[in-house]
C-alpha cells in the first residue's frame, strides 16, 4: 500500500534522508509463536493509535514503516534536564527545570532593561519504525528499529531586549545519541546546555505489544 498522505511521505522522506548516514542499528527482537500471515495482520489492525500511523506495507518483504510523531517527546527521548534560574531585584528568583526533550515556556528577568523576557521553548519528534517479519521455526521472529529526528525550536519576545529566534534538530537512531549545544537564556545573558538525547526504547515496546503476550 502507497501512503496516500503526502504530508506524512514528506516527513517519512525527512526523517529518513536525516539519517542516512547513521551507523547501523540495533533492533528490540521479539519472537511470536503465530505465523507470518497472522503476525501481520495482529500488527497491521493494531499499530494504528494516538502517535503512530501506518506509513507503508510492503508485505512482500514482511516490512511495515511506522509514522510516530509527537509533541511530548520525553515518551520516547530522554534528553536529560534544563534548569533556569533567574535574579533581579523588582521581579525576584524565577527558577525552572523541565525536561529538555519536551516545551516549555517562562518568564525570565533582564537586569539590564529591567524587564521579563518571555521564552517559548517548543519541542517535537518525528521518527520512522521499521517493523520486520522473519519466519522461523515455530513462529515468526519480529524486529524494530527506528530513525529518530528530534527539532527544537525557541522564540524570545520583549520590549527592549534583542530577542532570539533558534531552530536546531538532532537526529539518531535506536540504542544510539546525539548531542547539541542550546544557547538558553537566564536574564540578559545566555549559558551553553549539552543536550543529549536517546531513544527509551519505549517506542519500539509499544509496537511490539501489540502483539499482546504471544510476544516472547
């Protein structure tokens, strides 16, 4: 089956360009105790949900191409922690701490224009599963692995500061990280933050639960 949503070939296409150049990956492996046909199809009917959508089907090569997207990243991407912490006199101590691979707005303060500087930090994922069906003796083995492409975007909006408008992405694969250097803001200056982020490995668990506990 073609994708008939050119918005998501788009992101599919994104997504894998962005990682063509990654080593080789690892897989989460699972082995069912069903055949090929039935694997398939238990996939098939149920990998459809909230951030999951169906991309491609070849089944010719046993393989399914999962769509994940999502705007809380930290389901599937641990990128460690921001903290923020801002003084001032007239606005007090503003202090903040979130998961980087998820957004966050704050108020920070500007000691040198006395004034809040307000901070939009907006996160999303976009990854590409790919789901493998091997057939073997007494069932079917199961493999998934996933190009992962996380985009970071930050907007600042005030009076009399220059604000800032940043956009960055980190892309990787499963059991692999990435990292990148965020300028953030904590008043009129910035400090540098490494943020690293790695799959969980949640991602490729949950496509294989749909196979409920034949999977072993």
């Amino acid at each position: 089956m073609q994708p008939t949503n050119v918005g998501l070939a788009a992101v599919a296409i994104v997504v894998l360009a962005a990682c063509a150049a990654s080593p080789p990956m690892k897989t989460v492996d699972r082995v069912v105790a069903s055949d090929v046909e039935a694997t398939w199809n238990a996939l098939v009917a149920g990998i459809e949900g909230r951030d999951f959508q169906i991309n491609a089907l070849a089944k010719e090569d046993r393989t399914i191409r999962v769509l994940v997207r999502s705007a809380i990243p930290s389901q599937y991407v641990d990128c460690g922690e921001i903290s923020v912490r801002s003084r001032h006199p007239e606005f007090g101590n503003r202090n903040y701490n979130f998961p980087a691979a998820n957004s966050a707005r704050y108020l920070v303060a500007d000691e040198r224009t006395d004034e809040l500087v307000d901070v939009e930090r907006r996160t999303s994922l976009n990854a590409l599963a790919n789901v493998r069906l091997i057939p073997q003796s007494g069932g079917t083995r199961v493999t998934v692995d996933a190009n992962y492409v996380m985009n970071f975007r930050t907007r600042e909006f005030g009076t009399n500061v220059t604000t800032r408008s940043i956009d960055d992405s980190l892309e990787f694969v499963s059991f692999q990280k990435a990292t990148l250097k965020e300028q953030v803001r904590e008043g009129a200056n910035t400090k540098t933050v490494r943020v690293t982020c790695e799959p969980t490995g949640e991602l490729e668990r949950r496509i294989v639960a749909v196979l409920g506990e034949a999977a072993g």
